[in-house]
C-alpha cells in the first residue's frame, strides 16, 4: 500500500476519500435519527385499549351524524308535506275523503305497518273505524269503540297524544292495547286525537313505524290537528249549508232548494231511464186551526209535521216545506204503484199523532190531503210534475179530504163518473 503522503499528493484520490468520508457520516446521521423516532414512537404509541376506545367513538360520532341527517331529512320531508296536506283537506268538504289524505300523509312520514283512523259517531255515542292500512280482513270494522275503551279510547277521553313509553306509564289507566282477546290485530304505538275544543272528532293511530322521527309524537300530533280543523270545517260547511237551504220552522229543505234538487233529479232519472215520483200535501182546514188555537199553536203543529216526515221516511227520500201548510217530498227511484204506498204511509202516520188541540178540527183529527205524480208519465220538467201531483191533490180536497189522489190523464180525470164506470163504456165518454 502506497504511503499516506503518496496518497494526499493526488488531488483526485483526496477528493474521493473526503467524498466517502461526508456519505459515511451521512449514513450514520440518518441512522440515528431514524433510530431515535422509532424510539420515540414506541414510547407515545398509544395502548391497544385507547386504540379501539378512539374507534368507538369514531364510530358513535359517524352514527350520529347519520341520525342527525335522518332527523333533518324527515323534518324536511314533514315540512314539506305538511302544506300540501292543508291544501288537500280543504278541498274536500267530506267527512269520507279526510280520513284517506291523512293516511297517504302518515304513510310518508312513518311509513307503518298498520294505520288506524276513528271517527266519532255523529252522535257521539263512540268511535267508528273509517279508514285502515295493514288490518286484517278478520278484524271486526263496523265495531264501535267506547270512549275509554283501550288505548284509542283512552287517548279520545283525555284528548293526550300518547306514543309507547307514555303508554307503559300510563298503564294502570289503559285497559289493553286493545282487548287483546277481542282485538289482536290492533297496533297501537302512537296515538293522538283529533279534538276540537271540548268535543273529540276522533283518533289517529300508527303502529310498526319503520321511520322513527325524533319529535314523531310532535308530528302525528300536528296531522291530527289538521284533521281536526279539516272535520271541524265540513261540519260548519254543512250546517252553513243547512241553513240556507232550510226551513226555519220545520228544518226540512226550503222550496228553493228542493226545485234545484228536483231538476237534477230530473236530469238523472233522464240520463239512466229510470222512474221517480212526487208527493204533495196540505194540513186540512189548517186556517180554522190556526183562528181557534193561534198561531204559535199553528207553528208547533208544522213543527211536528216536519219531525213526522223525518222520521218516517226512507233516507233517501226529500221532504220540503213547500210554502205555509203545504209540503212536498221528493221519492227517488220510486215508481207511482211504490208511492202511492208511501204516501198512504204519510197521511196515516199524520192522522194517528195526536196533535195538541186537533179535536177542534172539523173531522176530529190533524189531517192531510195529497196528490201523487210520477216522472215521466207525468211530466217532463219540474213545472209539469208540480202541476200534475197539485191537480191530485185538489181532487183529494174536492173527495173530502183526508185522501191521497194520483194524477190521472186529462181526458180521464175530467169525467165526473167513477173511474171504473168509464172503463167499461159506461157514462159519459
């Protein structure tokens, strides 16, 4: 080997030994350094135990956030919905119609197995199923429900939105769920009523939520008012209704509403070939009536009248104040044999009330007299059948009244002979 002086005479071979020299100590720096960050890994690492406690809560806080998006996109879908539910239940003035937009509403922001909708009864004496999604066909529909009774009937006696944690508290206050024995198809995980201020219109219930919104309570609560308000409006719509196209004495339907109500049935019985008929009468000697008892006497005795017709004819059918003691009613899909029959009906079940004071009257007893005429033997328009059915009627009165007449053809009903003697080429042509 060549001396060291020999070695340091030659710049090269200088600048080559410093060259390795400055990467030896390079690589022993990086060295250390890497070193000593491995050991300061080790001693910051954190325990297997902190590790998975840190993933937990990743996981806690991702879950989170996926609640809060479902609670602001149900929220969302509730707010938006909620105003094309008001438009909806104020355009149908039908009790029938309400119950099945509240459904299609509750469907989309529950999205339940089982919807239940209650109405109160128009006279209140409980509730009544109207409308139901999920129910088994086996379930008894037509029941009616007491007030008090189950859940339902609980939540409509105290008018209280209950869901299922304030139904376990409440337990000792609801009977079942439902008899369960009774009632086995019945889901009831949340309820409210449909209230308006004392009086309760009726229940909603859902059951099997697949969607469970954080205020859901809150949100079956704001529906249910809704339906409250659309019940409580078709309520004020019809008695609104009512009284326009009433009478104020007796209640029945007022003689412009009825000539409205007879065109279309004109219009009807027209359109499907089909026949109806008209009947009309008057309260007997009802001036001598009104001069001997007076007329509060008089306005009781039309009253009852009014109330008499109500009660004894078919639902159908519709009776109307005609003007002062004469009535009239409307018998649809009635030939003239049926209403000669329901006019027979009428006169008797008016002779046989007794009404106060009728032994004044001249013939003992509060009596009528009517005529009968049918579409479209006739007549074809409503001045034509009125007619028809006022000329029996004056014959009633004229054959001494207490009577009903049908109307007959001119060239018949203008004879003076018995009806049975010109049939068989007796008397006069």
């Amino acid at each position: 080997m060549a001396p060291l002086d020999t070695l340091l005479a030659d710049p090269f071979r200088v600048a080559l030994i410093a060259g390795v020299s400055l990467f030896a100590a390079l690589i022993a720096f990086l060295a250390g350094r890497l070193l000593g960050r491995r050991a300061a890994l080790r001693e910051t690492a954190p325990a297997p135990e902190e590790a998975a406690n840190g993933e937990e809560e990743a996981r806690e806080m991702r879950k989170s956030i996926w609640t809060l998006q479902n609670e602001n996109k149900s929220i969302s879908t509730f707010l938006t919905l909620l105003p094309e539910l008001a438009r909806e239940l104020n355009t149908h003035m039908d009790r029938r119609r309400i119950a099945p937009v509240l459904r299609s509403m509750l469907e989309q922001i529950f999205d339940p197995e089982q919807i239940l909708i209650f109405y109160t009864t128009q006279r209140d004496e409980g509730l009544i199923l109207v409308e139901a999604k999920g129910l088994s066909p086996e379930c008894d529909r037509g029941r009616l429900f007491s007030f008090g009774e189950g859940r339902v009937g609980w939540v409509a006696s105290n008018q209280i939105s209950m869901d299922e944690s304030d139904f376990q508290q409440k337990g000792r206050f609801v009977k079942t769920d439902f008899d369960p024995a009774l009632h086995p198809y019945f889901k009831v995980e949340l309820a409210a009523p449909m209230a308006h201020k004392e009086r309760t219109l009726g229940v909603i219930t859902v059951g099997g939520m697949l969607r469970h919104p954080k205020n859901e309570k809150t949100m079956l609560r704001m529906v249910a008012d809704l339906g409250s308000i659309a019940l409580n409006n078709v309520f004020l719509f019809h008695q609104m209704d009512r009284m326009a196209n009433s009478d104020g004495l007796t209640g029945l339907t007022n003689k412009r509403s009825f000539l409205a109500r007879l065109a279309d049935e004109i219009l009807r019985a027209e359109t499907q070939q089909e026949e109806f008929s008209l009947f009309i009468f008057d309260i007997d000697h009802f001036k001598h009536y009104n001069d001997t008892n007076g007329h509060l006497a008089g306005d009781e005795a039309l009253k009852l009248t009014g109330r008499l017709l109500r009660e004894n004819l078919r639902e159908e059918d519709l009776p109307a104040r005609y003007g002062g003691e004469e009535f009239i009613i409307l018998l649809p899909k009635t030939p003239k044999n049926g209403a000669i029959i329901a006019a027979e009906k009428v006169r008797k079940v008016i002779q046989d009330y007794e009404y106060p004071k009728e032994r004044s009257q001249p013939l003992g007893d509060l009596t009528i007299s009517g005529g009968v005429a049918s579409y479209p033997y006739d007549g074809r328009t409503t001045a034509e059948l009125i007619s028809a059915a006022d000329e029996a009627l004056y014959r009633a009165k004229r054959g001494g009244r207490n009577k009903v007449c049908v109307h007959e053809p001119r060239y018949l009903s203008e004879v003076e002979e018995p009806l049975e003697a010109v049939l068989a080429g007796k008397g006069s042509p």
